[in-house]
C-alpha cells in the first residue's frame, strides 16, 4: 500500500473517532444518568452504537493489507482500539507519535475484566475449570426435594431461576430455602433470579374440554376478547379468544400474527378495538392444530401494553424480599425499566433484561442505558419469542448482535431457550442441540429448562462449557495445542528417491 493510500485509510479512522465522539456528546444526558461505576461502560457502547452505522469493509480490507487489527473485536473497548490504529498509522506515515485529544476517553483499565467483574457480581464467580455460568429453571419438585436441588448444585449449577408464572410463594419459599442449604452444602452459593411474567398474550378457552383447531393456509382467525369459551368448527373461520384484548387498538391491517411459537402466521386484514381478523398464510400442508393458552406474537404492532401486570406487582414483594435478581419480562422500552425501578424498595436487586421482542431488540441500547441506572445489570436472549417475532431465518444474526452490543456494555449476557432441551425431556440430546450449547461458551452465563433428566442436562451442558473454554472467548479463537492429528508419526524413515 502506498503512502498517499495509507494517509487516505488514517483519514478515514480519524474521522470514525470524531464521530464517535460526536456521538458520545449527543448521548451525554443519558451516559449522566446511569451510575457512576457504569460511565465508561455506557461511553464505549454508545461508540459501538456509532462504529457500527457505518460500513466499514473498505477500512478493514485496507487494514488487513497491513497486518493490522480490522476492528473485528474492538467491542470491549471501542475508542481504545482505533486510537491503537491511528497510533500505529500514524508511525506508518511517518507522522509522529500521535497522542489522544482530551476531548475523548477511552474505557480505561482491562476492558475485558470490567465485563469478568460484572458477570461475577451478578452471576456469582466462575468455576476453576469454566467461566461460563450454568442457570436452571427450577421444576416444582425443587419445593420439596432437597436432595434433587443438592444434586443440580454438585453437578454444576450456579443460578437458580424461579418462574412467578407459576406455582406461589409458600412454593418459592421453599425452593429457595432448598437452594440456599445446598449452597452451604457444596460450598458455593447459588444465586437465586425470579422471573416475572409479563403479559400473557395467548389464545382463549374453547368450548369443548381440551378442543383444538385444524387450521389451514387460507382460513381466517378472528381473534376476540376471552370472555367465553370459543366454539370449536371445521373452518375455514375461526373464532379464538385472546387472553389480552387491549392489544387489538394497536394491530393495524397488514401487521403480521404469530400463533404458538411461529407453526401458524398470517397477516391482520381488520382490526378493531373488539376483534382483529387474520388471514392465514403459514401453516402445515395438512393443517396445524391450534390450541388454548398457546401464544401469540404481533412482532409489527407497537404494543402499548405494560411490562408489568397486576400479578407482577403481586409478586414483587416477595422477589424484593428473597431474590438475589429480578428478570423483567416483555421490556419494550427505557420507561418498562423505570416503571420496575420505581416500583422496588431494595437498592441492591440486581436486573436481568428478558430481550424477547423485535421492539425490545431495536431499541435495546436505550435499555441498556437506563438499566445502567441500576448497581448490576444482565441480560437474557430470550431466543424462542424472538425467533417467531423476527423470523426464524433471522434469529442467529440478531442472537450475534445482541452479544456484540452487549460486550460493548461490559452487560453480561444469558444464552436461553431449548439448550439441551430434547436431552432434559428425553434423556438423549439432538446432534444440533449441541452444537448450540457450545455457542453458549461466548455467553457468561446460559440457561436450561426442566425436564426428567435435567441432572443429566447439567453434567452434560457442564463438560461442554468446560471444554469449549479452551477453544474460544467471545469472537476470538484460542489456538491450543490440538492432539487431534499428527503428520509426523507416519513420515517415512527416509524421503523416497
């Protein structure tokens, strides 16, 4: 590369650092606002957020014919790595040493340890041999077994998660007076989250007990109020109840429905304060059936419908109470976080965001930054939901975005939904739910569900985590010594003439 084109690639990197900061000066009433152990933290995502509004193919390609680093994993400290870049340009073009203007700060310190720190404040410490966390979401059977609850702690289990969509508080009580004596038990506490369950948007009752819809491409669904059960027909029209009917004033015709985790889609023709009709385009060849309290998406509508139900607030007294965490589910926006926030006594209750909306994924740096407000925060990809929101062919890019943003935050993240899941509720796993739960490595902490063999879920989730540890870290492959192949034991004693 010649020299005017080397003075041409500094250009460009110093114009991204005047962005960035740029950026950081339109964001300052924000980075104000959250705690002061956060700040550089909410800087460096803020620099992220700006990094990545522009297409930086041209820089890389351009810095790779240097053997320089092309920003591919800058995340953890965004304005630390291009000042690197414009140091060593800069020596390059024979320019002098260059040395940062005040006008900037760059994370300061091990970036990377800031976000180790965070995820053991929230998460408890890592084990010797994996940094990444095993969560569990507890079965009922956790209120009355003690030894099953020991069992999961001795196998490997660090964070304990309790549903508040079911059970109660003498049941939560007792799951957490089992929790607690297992981590005296085995030595190492056990962090204990409560879930809150947000707002059920699911169908309604039918009339017949345990009645279900043969719904095909081209019938209609009209969704109405749950107040009575829903009589049960051979189509092509369908009545079915919806469990949350103040949605209906923000489906406009045209916005896409889900129903029960994507099997059957279609697209809103009326909508109405008192019913919405859908036209359905996604289903099975034969039909899909459709049953009462399964769920419904509107990954389209602006939901102006509240994080927090009547039972949530029921709930949070007891979560203020006896939890280490809380988790918000169904956060859309900043105000979902506040209206938590106001609602809490304690001052030390750590949050973990539930990022299972299109909405929630657009607007998560807005989150993140007001949950900085909080002493420490988490977040959980809730991939089902948001794989039926955004679509499934999507999910594995907004899955990666979300951890990248997430780094930039130093926020620690939760991998969840269907890990190990066939292996928890079957006893055998399936070849690609294993290849997922070794994508959780770049995760600090990932979840499991409940299931029969969720012991068997444990040791097995353990050891893969245990040894992907060695392989990688986040985005970076560490290059061990493999034992796998060897070309020199059957090299010939001497060369052929």
């Amino acid at each position: 590369m010649d020299h005017d084109a080397i003075t041409a690639l500094l250009g460009e990197i110093r114009a991204l650092r005047a962005s960035m900061l740029d950026a950081e000066l339109r964001a300052a009433w924000r980075i104000d606002r959250v705690r002061e152990r956060h700040r550089a933290s909410a800087r460096n995502l803020v620099h992220y957020v700006e990094l990545r509004r522009h297409d930086l193919g041209d820089i890389q390609t351009g810095l790779a014919r240097l053997a320089l680093s092309s920003l591919g994993r800058a995340e953890s400290d965004v304005l630390g790595s291009v000042d690197r870049l414009i140091r060593v340009l800069s020596a390059i073009a024979g320019e002098g040493a260059y040395e940062p203007d005040a006008s900037g700060e760059a994370s300061g310190g091990d970036a990377r340890s800031e976000l180790d720190d965070n995820a053991e404040r929230i998460f408890g410490p890592p084990r010797p041999k994996r940094r990444t966390r095993i969560m569990v979401t507890m079965p009922r059977e956790a209120a009355t077994d003690a030894d099953l609850v020991r069992t999961m702690a001795e196998r490997g289990m660090d964070v304990a998660r309790i549903n508040c969509a079911h059970d109660g508080p003498e049941a939560w009580s007792a799951m957490i007076d089992r929790l607690r004596a297992a981590g005296r038990a085995t030595g190492r506490p056990v962090v204990v989250t409560m879930d809150l369950a947000g707002p059920k948007l699911r169908t309604g009752e039918f009339e017949a007990d345990a009645a279900t819809l043969r719904v095909h491409v081209g019938d209609t669904i009209r969704l109405v109020p749950d107040d009575v059960p829903q009589p049960v027909g051979p189509g092509p029209e369908h009545l079915v109840g919806c469990t949350l009917p103040e949605v209906f004033a923000d489906v406009r015709p045209g916005h896409r429905v889900w129903f029960d985790d994507g099997k059957i889609g279609g697209v809103a023709t009326e909508a109405s304060e008192a019913s919405v009709t859908v036209r359905i385009d996604r289903a099975a060849p034969d039909g899909t059936k459709l049953r009462a309290q399964k769920g419904i998406n509107l990954p389209d509508s602006e939901l102006r419908v509240s994080a927090l139900t009547d039972d949530d607030l029921a709930a949070l007294a007891f979560v203020d109470a006896h939890a280490d965490a809380v988790s918000l589910s169904f956060v859309r926006t900043p105000d979902d976080v506040r209206a938590l926030s106001d609602r809490l006594a304690r001052d030390d209750l750590d949050l973990i965001l539930k990022i299972e909306t299109v909405a929630a994924f657009r607007a998560l740096p807005q989150i993140l930054l007001e949950a900085m407000r909080w002493e420490d925060v988490g977040v959980m990809i809730a991939r089902g939901d948001l794989a039926v929101e955004a679509g499934f062919e999507r999910m594995g890019e907004l899955q990666e975005e979300i951890l990248w943003l997430c780094e930039a935050g130093h926020v620690p993240v939760i991998w969840a939904t269907q890990v190990l899941d066939t292996l928890a509720k079957t006893g055998v796993p399936s070849r690609a739910e294993v290849t997922d739960a070794a994508m959780g490595e770049r995760a600090e902490c990932v979840m499991l569900n409940k299931g029969p063999y969720i012991v068997d879920a444990i040791t097995t989730l353990d050891d893969i985590l245990t040894r992907m540890q060695r392989h990688a870290r986040k985005k970076r492959s560490l290059l061990r010594r493999l034992k796998s192949w060897d070309l020199a034991g059957d090299a010939p004693a001497a060369l052929p003439g």
